[in-house]
C-alpha cells in the first residue's frame, strides 16, 4: 500500500510539473507576441501606406533575399518605398511592405507568395481607418 502512495504522490507531481512548464510555455509565447505588436505599433505609427507580416521561418540574409524577390513582384507593392518595396527584420521575424497609393492589398496573394519563398505567414498587421491596429490571422497552408 505504501509504495502505491509513493507511486501516486510522484505520478501527480509529474503532472503538476507539466502543468507548470506548460503554463510557463503559454506565458512566454503570449509576452512574445505582445513585445511583437508593441514593436509593429511603433513602426507603423502614422503609416498609412504600409504592412507588416509576421513569418515563422525569417532567420537570415538569404530568407530576405527569397521573400524580396517573390513579394516585391506583387501589384499592389510600391517598389519605389523601402528597398524594392520590401523590408525584412530577421530578428523579429516581421515583414515590412509598402504598398502603392489606394491599391487594395490581396492578402492570399500575399501569403502565396510568403509560401513559394519557404516560409509561413502568421499574421498580418496594418493601420485601419480609424487610425486602430488591425490585426488577421492568417490561416495554415493545406
């Protein structure tokens, strides 16, 4: 009887400990992503012709060089702003586009061309009318 107490008592402090870095995961991932919009809010502040994309997989100078070839081919973006259109900060993995004078962004195309370069869009950010920070979610690739 003894030892099923023991063999009890370390199987709920096995779960407890789990719970624990689970939590500790989710508070993590939930500071990330406020340091995040806190960072995009900043570099957004009073752009009206420009994006900003969170990419999972943004680590080094060839991801730039692979997402700027494929996203500044796009119509709506404004080759003549940031270089060709196209900013990429790999140390907080974000994505800045400037987009032409009343284009409409396309969003799944804008996504397709994130993929074809080999990476995962997350998020898009960007200023409404209001002046608010709007924010979507965009969906996994099939």
């Amino acid at each position: 009887m003894r030892l099923v107490t023991i063999a009890l008592c370390c199987a709920l402090a096995a779960i407890g400990i789990t719970v624990q870095a689970q939590d500790k995961a989710a508070e993590s991932a939930a500071d990330g992503l406020a340091r995040e919009r806190t960072t995009v809010e900043s570099r957004l502040s009073g752009q009206t012709n420009q994006i900003i994309l969170a990419v999972n997989g943004l680590c080094c100078r060839s991801c730039a060089i692979g997402i700027g070839k494929k996203v500044c081919g796009l119509d709506f973006v404004d080759t003549n702003s940031l270089p060709r259109g196209v900013k990429v900060d790999r140390k907080n993995s974000l994505l800045t586009v400037s987009v032409k004078n009343s284009e409409m962004i396309d969003p799944e195309s804008l996504s397709q061309a994130i993929r074809k370069a080999g990476y995962d869009p997350v998020r898009i950010y960007q200023n409404s009318d209001d002046g608010t920070l709007k924010v979507t979610d965009i969906p996994a690739a099939e």
